[in-house]
C-alpha cells in the first residue's frame, strides 16, 4: 500500500502529500477494522492489512500526530501479539517489548532507507515535530 513512498524515499525524494495522506486515511481504517478481529484472522496481504510501521512513516512524513499516537499505539499492540505468539514454556523469562524499543527500531529503518543525507534531515526535522520525539527524545542519541 506504501510501496511508491517507499520507493520515492528509497530515490532521496519526499512523497507527495497529497496521495500519500489518502493512502494513509484508507489504510487507518482497514488497521483499524483489523485489529477488532483475532489474531487467527489477521491477513498477510497488505492491501488488507497495511503494515503498520510504513503507515507510521507516513504518518510522520505527513506531520500527522493523531495518526502517529494511534500508530504508536498499534506498534506496540502488534509486538505484544506477536511476543505472545511467540513466547513458549522456555521464555518464560524474556520480556515483551517495550514502546521506546519498538519505535527507535522503527525510526531508525524510516532513517536507512533513502540515500542523502539532505532526505535525512528532513526526515529528522519531520521526526523532531511529532509526538514521537516528545514522548521519546532519545530516539537520536
């Protein structure tokens, strides 16, 4: 669902807001309808199930930091899941993810992928305005 921003980014360039706000509002409702069902029914395909980490890039790109807190919010619900489905008798003392790990981890791919570093700081500037870097100021440090 994000592929052309990703391959825009992947070139130096900065998306297009316009399309690239569009994808994101379809993609919040189809998470959003997602993440109601269990998570035997969740689909691989991510027409129907948009990946959540591009949708936060976006969402950043976009300056948008009502979709950024819901965004956060999804990460960490989704590497909980996953953490749980995941976690057998053996780990029972591995814990799960916390949210400033699974962001950083997520800033830090938005922050590779694209050459230049003129993309990246912009990307560090569009970063420094959202509530992510508010509420976790040592994503760059």
């Amino acid at each position: 669902m994000f592929s052309m921003m990703i391959a825009d980014l992947k070139q130096g360039l900065e998306p297009d807001p316009g399309p690239l706000r569009q994808r994101l509002q379809a993609a919040m409702v189809k998470k959003l309808a997602m993440m109601r069902l269990q998570r035997e029914f969740h689909h691989n395909d991510s027409k129907i199930n948009p990946n959540s980490e591009h949708m936060l890039w976006a969402a950043i790109l976009l300056e948008d930091d009502e979709a950024v807190d819901t965004l956060i919010t999804i990460l960490i619900t989704e590497a909980h899941d996953q953490y749980e489905a995941q976690r057998g008798a053996m780990d029972a003392r591995r814990i799960p993810p916390e949210l400033p790990e699974v962001v950083t981890a997520s800033i830090q791919r938005l922050l590779t992928i694209g050459p230049g570093e003129k993309l990246n700081q912009l990307l560090k500037h569009k970063i420094k305005k959202t509530s992510i870097f508010k509420e976790l100021p040592q994503i760059f440090r």
